[in-house]
C-alpha cells in the first residue's frame, strides 16, 4: 500500500516533550532561557510547565526532526532532554490539578533562637 494511505496509528503518531534546565542567574543567562523558550514556540511547541514543552509530530521521523531542530536552539550551558512517547502512551497519562499546596511559613525567624 503507498505511504499516502496508510491510516494513522495511536503507535505511529508521536508526542515530542523538551525538558530542560537552563541557568538564569545572571541576565545574559536569562536571556538565552528566554530565547531558547521562544525558539521552542517558534518551532510550534506548547508549554505544559515553565521547563516543559510539548508538540505532537504525525510520525516518528517528523518527531526526530523536531528534536533535531531544538537541538539547534540549545544554550550553550544547561541540559536539555527531549522525549517521545507515541498517541497511545500520551492517552494513558494522567493529570492532577487544583490541589493546593501546604502553606509557607509566612517569614524568617527576626531573631536566632540557640538552645
């Protein structure tokens, strides 16, 4: 059968997810975090959280190529992974949201305490 009709498959169709952890303590730093963000949505990715981003690639090949394109954007230093995971295993994932944190303390202690 062509390629042009095969039917998709949950197995075929992938999701791509960078994760990354960038510097950002000086403000050149912070500017390379907030370019390689942008390059990200450039290339179409969403964000799923702030160092998390997630796009859907129609095979395995276009994923690659996805992944070869942010590769291309990467900051010289941090580390930036990026995942694969096909429909069907993206379907079976689960989301929590809307549960609150424990409260912080609400500051520092003025004075030390030594016992």
């Amino acid at each position: 059968m062509p390629e042009r009709y095969k039917q998709l498959s949950g197995y075929r169709v992938m999701w791509v997810w960078v994760l990354f952890d960038l510097p950002v303590g000086t403000k050149a730093e912070r500017k390379r975090a907030t370019r390689f963000r942008n390059d990200l949505l450039d290339l179409g990715f969403e964000m799923v959280q702030f160092s998390v981003y997630l796009r859907h690639a129609w095979s395995r090949e276009k994923a690659e190529s996805f992944a070869q394109q942010v590769g291309g954007c990467v900051p010289e230093a941090g580390h930036v992974q990026v995942l694969f995971f096909t429909d069907k295993q993206y379907a079976q994932s689960q989301v929590f949201r809307g549960r609150t944190r424990p409260a912080k303390p609400d500051e520092k202690p003025r004075q030390l305490a030594l016992f």
